[in-house]
C-alpha cells in the first residue's frame, strides 16, 4: 500500500493527514514533507492519522524527528489517532508520554498542551 498525504491549516496550526502505511519505504515521504512544512516556517503540526492502517519503527522514528525539528523553533507537533492497533505502538514503546495524542483534529488544534 503506498502513503497519501495532504495539509491544510487550521488556525495557526498546519495539519498533516496521512493515510495508507508509514513504513520502512513510505516513511521517507513524510520525512520531506515534515522537514519541507518546518522550512517553510510551519512550527505548530498537527499530524491526523486516523486514515493509517499500519506504523512500524521507522515511522516512529520520522515523528519523533518531526518532534525534535519543531521543538528547535518551539513548536509543537500533536497526533490525531483513535484506532487501537497504532494506540498501542505508542503505548508499547512509550511515546504517550513523549507525544500529546488526541481523538480529533479539532481536539488537537484547540488543546492548550
């Protein structure tokens, strides 16, 4: 399966919807759009994966990237994912405590986290 990916801004933040695989090949695709979306000045991401159907190690791996490049400007990035199966990737690996995750992308941009 390959990786779709679009961003649209809501408020002042900008929001990143994924959908499909974050894996090992598609992984590198939403490393060039984090890293283009914080060159071009967007520090506050939001990023919706409620249409993911599968998130592997490499795909942590570019979030928390994507984390440690908007922190540099203090920004912020946020999660949107409600399905169980990538809730408990966070969970296993403890990246609920590093990464605000909400229900809805309206949740997410209205948080004061």
């Amino acid at each position: 399966m390959d990786l779709s990916l679009s961003t649209r801004t809501v408020g002042d933040r900008t929001v990143v919807e994924v959908g499909g695989e974050i894996d090992v090949y598609t992984a590198p695709k939403l490393r060039e759009q984090l890293v283009e979306l914080v060159n071009d000045g967007s520090y506050h991401l939001v990023v919706d994966m409620e249409g993911v159907d599968f998130l592997d190690s490499t795909g942590l791996g570019v979030l928390v990237g994507g984390l440690k490049r908007v922190r540099a400007h203090e920004g912020s990035l946020r999660l949107v994912c409600n399905q169980e199966r990538i809730l408990k990737i966070f969970r296993i690996t403890g990246l609920t405590k590093v990464f605000p995750i909400h229900n809805s992308v309206d949740e997410a941009v209205n948080a004061t986290d």
